[in-house]
C-alpha cells in the first residue's frame, strides 16, 4: 500500500510540473520538438523558412529579430526554447525578466546538437525519445567519419555569402560538419560564427575545395585559376539548406554534403 501511493504521489508530482505549453523561438529548434513527437506541446513559433507540415496550423510569434512579445505572452507558454541569435539581445533580455523557464540552445558541434537533442526532450518530458533520437544521430555521424576519414583532410572554404565574403568561424557547427567529411575548414581559426574575409585572404589559404549556395558565386572564382580548387575543378554547390539549421535532418544533411564533397568514397 505504501508504495502504490508513492507511486501515485510522484505521478501527480510529475504531472504537476510537466510542460503543456511550449513556444519555440528557432526553426531548428521547433523541427527538434518535432523530431521528438511531440509537436502537440507547440503553442507558438518563430518563424525563418518553410515550416514542416505538423507546425502548419501553430500560431506565429514573429520571425528572426522580429519577435511580437505580446502575442508570445497571450499564449501563457510555461516554456520557452531560445537560440539566442534569433532573437535581439534588448529582447532577450525581456524574456528573462518574464519568469518563464528558457532552455538555450546554441550547439558548436554535432555532439553538442546530439547532446540538446535529449536535454530538451527532458525539458519536455519525452526523455526516452530523446535518448533513442540522439543514438541515432550519434550512429549516423560515427558512421559518416568512418566512410569519409581522410589522414590529410581537404581544405574547404566555405562561402556564405559574396557580397561581401563570408564565410563560417572555426566554432560554427558547419566546420564541425565539414570534419565529419574528411575536410578542414580554411578558416577554423576564426572565432566568429560568420567573419567577414578578404579574397586575399582565400587565395593565401589556397583551399581544394570551394562550397558556396548556387553557380555565380562559384563562378566568380574562376578569375583566379591558380587556387587548387578552380585548377581542379572543385566548385561545390551546398546541397541543401539543411545545414543551417540545427536539428535531427542536419546529419542527414551532411551526409550529402560529403557526397558533394567526395562522391567517391
């Protein structure tokens, strides 16, 4: 007798404190609870792209750097899951004043995006989920490094943007995926997300290979033919978005990534 009502005082401690109302302030993040099945907590969203079919109908709560506080607290969420770059720092600082729980998230690398996998499904009461979804992702990534593993890696620069040139900081967890597929990134020694560089600097750097979103930019390299990427021919298009958003599809997403990168391996 004593045990069945410690059983039922902790069931009805847990159901006390369980989350029921959750805002999402990322789209990775949101596709993570997704992942996770439990998109049926999901009363808010911030927006950023194309939303996957299950979070067609959840309201929205503004978009990246614009976000409506107002109609985020007429939700009365009992949780909030933060990437801090989507929202502005005076913002965010208004969220703490809220005295609601935030769980941020902010992964540098894929063990880290496996390891938030399952602190949010504790956050959201699914830990069994998270613990199997987060093996799967460690697999997978184990797997990819062993088929891509290379003793001397590819030097990659990756190009975010031409105009003017960004490229991803050695703490971006892009560089982390780049290392799955036997490839450096050129400019792992950066500490920003997203520097600024010159082209001088690319040259200097000598990259074998070159990844940018779609064929101009690609081409814009070809006026300097002495780089290792252009005499070879290496002018990668990126795949897909997929690796700009840190969730469960990202390891799906480097996968093809080292396709593109190494396709005969």
């Amino acid at each position: 007798m004593r045990l069945w009502l410690a059983v039922l005082l902790l069931a009805a401690s847990a159901s006390a404190t369980a989350v029921e109302r959750v805002v999402s302030l990322a789209p990775s993040l949101s596709e993570i609870v997704v992942e996770l099945g439990a998109s049926d907590l999901l009363v808010g969203v911030l927006d950023g792209g194309e939303r996957p079919d299950a979070l067609r109908n959840v309201p929205s709560v503004g978009r990246y750097g614009q976000l409506d506080l107002e109609r985020l607290l007429s939700l009365q969420p009992d949780l909030l899951l933060l990437w801090p770059g989507s929202v502005g720092p005076a913002q965010r600082e208004q969220l703490k004043r809220l005295n609601i729980p935030i769980y941020v998230a902010e992964p540098h690398s894929l063990e880290q995006l496996s390891s938030q996998v399952e602190a949010i499904a504790r956050q959201l009461g699914r830990a069994e989920d998270g613990r199997q979804l987060a093996a799967r992702l460690r697999q997978r990534l184990a797997e990819l490094r062993q088929r891509y593993y290379r003793s001397e890696p590819l030097r990659v620069f990756y190009q975010v943007w031409n105009q003017p040139l960004y490229t991803v900081g050695g703490g971006q967890i892009i560089s982390d995926a780049l290392s799955v597929c036997g490839a450096r990134n050129v400019f792992d020694d950066l500490k920003l997300p997203a520097p600024q560089v010159s082209i001088e600097s690319v040259l200097q750097r000598d990259p074998e290979v070159i990844l940018a979103a779609d064929q101009a930019q690609l081409d814009d390299w070809k006026a300097w033919p002495q780089v290792a990427a252009v005499a070879q021919g290496r002018l990668l298009i990126v795949p897909d978005k997929g690796l700009e958003r840190p969730s469960g599809q990202m390891v799906e997403a480097v996968g093809r990534l080292c396709q593109v990168i190494a396709p005969n391996r």
